[in-house]
C-alpha cells in the first residue's frame, strides 16, 4: 500500500478472522512530517501508523469510557468499533514513552513509537510485533482480547507536509 498525501488525515481498516501471537510487516518513509510530539493533541502529525483493534475492554476501562464507546459506536452504524487499540507508530519525537496513552483515544488506545520522523527514509524497515506481550504491557491486562481488526493510517494535516510512505506484507503469523 502506498500512501501519498500533502496536508491530510485517513485510515483504512481490514476485518481479522484469526491471528497468531506476532505481526509482520515492512514499510518506508521517503517523505514525511517533521518530528512532532504525538503525546498531545494539535500538531501531532505521522507518517504512518498500523493499529490493531481488539474486541474487549482493557481491565481499567470505567463506566464513562465505555459510554462514549457505546456513542461512538453508534455513530459508527454496522462497523463494529474496537474496544481497545494498540497503534504502532512511524512518527513523532522519539522522547514519548513507550507505550503512551493517545490522547485521542479516552484510556482506550496505547501508541508505541517504533520509529521516529528522523528515522532514515527511503529504505524498507522490517517489523515484528509480539501483539499478547505488548497488549499485557500496554493495558496491564492479563487476558488478551481477540484481534478485531487491523487499520493502517497517516496523518499529516497540522503541519501540511507531503507524504509519501509504503507498507507492505502485513500478516499474522507464528512467533
């Protein structure tokens, strides 16, 4: 997949049926934003990010958290909205904790920054995540919630810079 964008937003998400413990895939920046801290709101724009969507709750999601989910939700119509994320990052400052809460995402999302902007473009960096190990670190969870789906996404609308990324030969398999 290849993502080319000057000053936008957008995702793209897939369905999963079954998932093994570890997630591969390769992808590249050859141009991207500038580093921008991706803990906050405003002005935390990425290259791109690959998010997994899981279907349960993390163990502290509270009773408000799960209102707004149940709102968004329905907003959402017949697509079924995960009820925890963990968003795999090629972007920011690099001094974000690992994880961090996203701030977009109400305790929900967990965003781990695999490489920052400065990371060196135009060349492919292979990725192998261990989804139940991160997911247990992230949510201090013990039992891991089935995969919902994966989103692939970018986002370069605050600094207006021009995108240019690729992301290939995403898939499950064992660790």
């Amino acid at each position: 997949l290849r993502i080319t964008a000057m000053g936008q937003a957008g995702f793209v998400w897939r369905s999963v049926t079954q998932a093994d413990a570890c997630l591969y895939w390769r992808w590249r920046v050859d141009h991207g934003p500038p580093a921008t801290p991706l803990d906050r709101k405003g002005g935390d724009d990425r290259a791109i990010a690959i998010t997994v969507g899981f279907d349960g709750w993390p163990p502290e999601a509270s009773f408000l958290q799960r209102a707004q989910h149940t709102l968004a939700q329905t907003m959402a119509g017949d697509h079924r909205l995960p009820r925890s994320v963990i968003s795999y990052t090629w972007g920011g400052t690099g001094q974000e904790a690992r994880p961090f809460s996203s701030p977009y995402m109400i305790g929900l999302g967990q965003v781990f920054v695999l490489r920052s902007a400065t990371a060196p473009t135009r060349q492919w960096f292979e990725e192998k995540i261990e989804i139940n190990k991160d997911w247990r670190n992230a949510f201090k969870g013990s039992a891991v919630p089935r995969v919902l789906e994966i989103m692939i996404g970018s986002d370069v609308d605050d600094t207006k810079a021009r995108l240019d990324a690729r992301v290939d030969s995403i898939r499950f398999a064992p660790c």
